[in-house]
C-alpha cells in the first residue's frame, strides 16, 4: 500500500504554463473592480483624454489639438467623467476672462503608467 501521492515537479511546471493560472486565485470582487476600472478608460474617448493630458494638454483648445476627431461635446462630457472619476483636475483661474485648465491627477498618472505597455503593444500591433 502506498501513501498520499506526491505531487510532482512536472505537473506545478505545466501549471506555470497555463496562460490562466495566474488569473485563477483572482476573486470575484477583484473582477468586478477590475472590470469597473477597464470600463473608465474603455470608454470611448476617455483613453485618448488621459494620454493628451498625461502629453502635456492643459486648455481645452490643447486637447481638441491633440485628440484629432473629438467634439467638443463629447471631450466636455469625457473630461467631467474622468474628474468625476478623479482622474482629471479641473483648476479654474480667477482671470478676467476666467481661465479653466486640466491635469491629470496623480492617480490619473498612475493609471497612464499601467497603461503605458498597452501603448508599446498597440504599436507593435497596429494591423
């Protein structure tokens, strides 16, 4: 009579080369923040205003000069989510006429961070 079965180097190292098991102790909380975050940035537009912003954009005229296609209703509506989200600061100046500017907040610089490998890889990928 044999004892328990040992598990076997070979089987942990087939393990390893499963693209899903690093994904399987992932709980279902984590996936829905997860899927919450991916919808921010997956909207359509919202990407495009974190990375003009994180390439310096600041004024409105900045960003519809970098985000070719846009109107200007969409990038209102998008800008207002994105610091709805915290992502984007809007800074008024009291000037005469009054002055409204955007940055990205730290957060919305971590976030571009993460992101960044998304960028190298679509242009990698662009076909």
């Amino acid at each position: 009579m044999t004892g328990p079965r040992q598990p076997d180097d070979s089987s942990a190292t087939a393990d390893q080369n499963r693209p899903e098991a690093d994904y399987e102790h992932i709980d279902d909380d984590v996936c829905r923040s997860f899927q919450r975050s991916v919808e921010i940035v997956g909207k359509k537009w919202s990407a495009a205003v974190l990375l003009a912003a994180m390439r310096g954009a600041r004024r409105f005229v900045d960003y519809r000069a970098r985000i070719p296609g846009i109107s200007n209703h969409l990038l209102s509506q998008r800008l207002r989510e994105l610091e709805g989200h915290r992502l984007i600061e809007r800074l008024v100046v009291p000037t005469t006429p009054v002055q409204i500017t955007y940055r990205p907040t730290e957060q919305g610089a971590s976030l571009m961070r993460v992101l960044h490998p998304l960028v190298e890889w679509s242009v990698k990928n662009q076909d």
